[in-house]
C-alpha cells in the first residue's frame, strides 16, 4: 500500500527569491484549505542575489498571483528583455542574438530554416537573425507590446524582465504575507529528524523554539541545511562538462540608454554579464578556475565595466549539477539548494517557478505519497538534464582558438542526450523536441546558427517550390520586419511612459 502522508504545515526554510516566491504561489494553491504556510527567515542573514535577468516564464508566474507587467517593472527598477546576446562566443568579434521569437514562416508543414538553407546553399547571404522580429527590436533597442493575436508568425515574439532580485522578493514577501503566510525572523540552529522514518521533524531555531511541520521546503541556497547537511541528499556533478566554478558580481553606474538584451561577452576563461537596470547595471564573470586564477578574473570583470563600480565584487564557489532527489522524504529543495547551472541563459528563477509549479502538481489535495515524490524527481532530473545539454553546446559549439579553456570546450564530449540531437540537427536539420524542456526548437536554431553550425540537408521537399517565388517571399519577410519596427518608441521612451519607477 504507497501510505498517503497528511500536509497540514508546510515550513519554508530561507526566503529570498526562492522562499518568497514559493510562499506566494502556495498561498494561492491552497488558499481555501487551512494549512498554515511559515517562512523561517533571518533578517541577518544575505542572499547570494546574482541573477537579474529573467526569462517569459516569469511574467506568466506574477500574473498567476494577480499581478501587472508594469506593476511589478515599476516596483523592481525593471527593464525589458527581448534575448541575450552573445558576443565573442563563435569567435572574437562575433556577435549573434538568441531572441524570445521565432524565426520566419513556416509553410506546407516545414520549418523556416529549411526554406532559409536552401537559399544559402545557392549563394544567398542573408542571416538567418533577418527573419526575426524579435531580434530587430532588440538590435535597435526598441520596443513595443506584442500583438495580442498575431496575424502573422511574422509578428510572434515574447518578453522578459532585467529586475532587481531584491526588490522582486521584497514583492513576493509582501503579496505573501497579505496572503496568511507567516514570517518567523531567525535562524535555523538545528534540524531535528524523526528515529524511525527518518522524516524532518520540526526545525530548532536560534531563539531555543521548534517549528514543526508535515512538509519541508529548501530554500537556504547553496547551504541546502535540510536536503544536504540534515538529508545527506547526495549531489550529481557536472563539471566534466560545465567547467565554471567560480562566479563574482559587481553593481556598476549605468552609462548611457539601458540596452534591452542581457549581454554575454566570452572572456579567456569564462564569460561576463551584463544586465541594465533603471537605476543601475549588473555585472559579473563566471570562469573556470583551472583555466584562471581569481586575481586575473576580477581583473578582467573590471576592465570591461563601462560605468563606476559601486561596490567590491561579491564573490562564490559553485559545483554545476543538481541534487540526486529534489525530494527526499518530506523536503523539497528549490532554487540553489536543489543545486546550480550558471546564468548563461537566465533559468536560475525559471527553475524555482518550475519546482513550485510541480509542487503545486503533486499537490491537488494536501496529500503525498511516493509515487508522487518519484515522478517529482524524475520530472525534476529531466528538466535540469535539458537545460544542462542546451547550456554545453553554447561551449561545444565555440570556434576560438585563443585560450586552452575553450580548445578544451570544442573537444570534449558531451552527453549522449546531447549529442543525439546534434547529429539530428547536423544530419537532416531536425530540432528534436522532448517533453519538459524549457527551450523550443527556435531558441535551439539561434544557438546553432549563432554559432555557424549549419545542417548538411535541408528538407527535400522544400524543391518543389518555384526558386523566384521563394526568394520573393523572403525578401518580404525581411521588408516587413524593417517597417514594423520603424516608428516604434526606443527602450527608455517605453519606460518613461510606462513603468518608470518613482525616485524616493
């Protein structure tokens, strides 16, 4: 018999981001039920607060607690997002852009890039980033909202948030405690387990109190005090394939109109972001300290600053990977303490809404059991394994050849799930698709073609089409996109209209 365990409290351990968030979505899921949701804090007690930038899925989770875009922009110091650009990553003076959109038209059951590859296999020099709107937004740092219902694929792109983390969990804490959370200011002193089952018990806390609970959620960061120290959760590493392991971020002046795309730049070790806010920029190198030493990495961070740094870079030691079991017995780990995939490509946040959302799954009625902790950890292990795959071929796919660190990149091999769809794509030009990944096809084509990795087929079916009416075609795809966005209002021109948060 799979035993139904009974929730009736659930403590949420650590806030910040993660906790409050987490706080927040289940105040709604279980708002017409009694169970009493506590947030065990303390005031005295940092986050490591590094990503800012954000992807869609955002947007759609403070939507789904009730809130406005331009609430939360104007409450965040928040810019738009329409991609991150990648600079230096194919080879030196490079850049491309992996925008929140597709590319073209697809027709008669093909994808666009078929179309596109039959074009450039006869002599065409038209890039592929021509056919998207989103893409030509963000190289002219404009913006507007997106048609509600497109008449065009044409017209499909989507946005995100550059945003004050501090500032968002500071929001979800308050929308939280509006809510029927309760918010305990103190330090966990101890996590007390039960003899026979091993289950966490009740958390000891610095002022001598229990705090008992049937269900136990993570969110002390890279600590992991309840999955790791007091669950020996063990942890699965990825670092013969993500090579980073060491981070520092800086907060700088803002110089100039905030760009409207993250920007990553590749170093000789590593890689350096850059995140606009209203009010100031983000900043911070991920390298990999057996290429570098941590002297060089501050050195270089700093160089390639544009405005004053305000501040000492804060600075962290990472293992890339994720915990065997997000959930073991009755603790789920969210966020940092389910373990850790550099920002690259902005899913730290995207992983804490997808671990709420499948709690909240696992969760129709205040039961668990497990079959559900089983599926919880499958789904979870699969989710991180995609977006892990996604993450190494923006290394594997590099073509410099100025520094042993990405030699080392383009030559090692990657992970089997990986390689399968390299070679599909490579072989026929198929974007293999699997169940809970975070990035669709498109996001996986802008990688490829960012990086010049192109497929040595394209659909034969694509000959059937007259060669005039299909340069025609997309000669006015490339039109249409230069005149939808002629006119539009710049990024800051949107922000002082709309969201531009009010000067204390």
């Amino acid at each position: 018999m799979n035993y139904q365990y009974p929730v009736k409290s659930i403590v949420i351990a650590g806030g910040g981001t993660a906790g409050w968030m987490t706080a927040a979505k289940l105040s709604h899921h279980f708002a017409n039920t009694d169970i009493k949701i506590t947030v065990v804090e303390s005031s005295e007690i940092g986050t490591v607060g590094v990503g800012e930038a954000t992807i869609p899925t955002l947007r759609r989770f403070y939507q789904s607690l009730g809130m406005d875009d331009m609430e939360v922009m104007s409450k965040t110091n928040a810019t738009i997002k329409l991609g991150i650009e990648f600079k230096d990553w194919f080879k030196p003076d490079t850049s491309f852009i992996h925008p929140f959109g597709v590319f073209g038209h697809d027709a008669n059951g093909i994808r666009f890039h078929h179309y596109w590859m039959k074009l450039r296999d006869m002599g065409d020099s038209q890039p592929l980033e021509k056919y998207s709107l989103g893409i030509a937004l963000a190289r002219a740092n404009k913006f507007t909202f997106p048609a509600e219902n497109p008449a065009s694929p044409l017209s499909i792109f989507d946005w995100a948030l550059h945003f004050d983390a501090a500032l968002f969990a500071t929001l979800m804490r308050e929308h939280s405690l509006a809510n029927g959370v309760v918010h305990i200011d103190a330090k966990i002193a101890a996590v007390n387990l039960h003899n026979h089952s091993g289950f966490i018990e009740s958390l000891t806390l610095d002022d001598q109190r229990n705090v008992n609970a049937d269900l136990f959620i993570d969110c002390t960061g890279f600590h992991g005090l309840l999955i790791a120290d007091a669950l020996k959760t063990p942890y699965v590493d990825w670092s013969q394939w993500l090579l980073c392991d060491r981070a520092m971020a800086v907060q700088s002046e803002l110089v100039g109109e905030p760009a409207i795309r993250t920007v990553s730049k590749a170093h000789t070790a590593g890689w350096q972001w850059k995140i606009p806010l209203q009010h100031r920029q983000g900043n911070g190198h991920v390298y990999a300290s057996h290429f570098t030493d941590e002297a060089q990495a501050e050195e270089i961070l700093v160089q390639h600053i544009d405005g004053k740094v305000l501040h000492s870079p804060r600075k962290f030691k990472f293992i890339p990977g994720r915990r065997a079991q997000a959930w073991n017995k009755n603790c789920i780990a969210i966020g940092l303490a389910a373990g850790f995939l550099e920002p690259l490509e902005s899913t730290s946040i995207a992983l804490i809404e997808t671990g709420i959302e499948k709690i909240c799954g696992s969760l129709p009625t205040p039961f668990f059991n497990e079959e559900k902790i089983d599926y919880f950890n499958q789904v979870t292990a699969t989710e991180w394994e995609r977006i892990r795959d996604f993450i190494i071929l923006h290394y594997k796919a590099n073509q410099r050849d100025d520094s042993e660190f990405w030699r080392y990149c383009r030559a090692m091999s990657v992970p089997d799930s990986l390689q399968q769809k390299i070679d599909a794509y490579y072989d026929h030009g198929d974007l293999l698709h699997y169940p809970w990944e975070i990035f669709h096809p498109d996001s996986w084509l802008a990688i490829y073609s960012g990086f010049n990795f192109y497929p040595q087929h394209y659909n034969k079916n694509v000959d059937r089409l007259n060669v005039n009416y299909l340069k025609q075609s997309l000669a006015q795809m490339r039109t249409s996109i230069a005149e939808a966005i002629a006119g539009l209002p710049t990024h800051q021109e949107f922000i002082n209209q709309h969201c531009k948060m009010p000067r204390v």
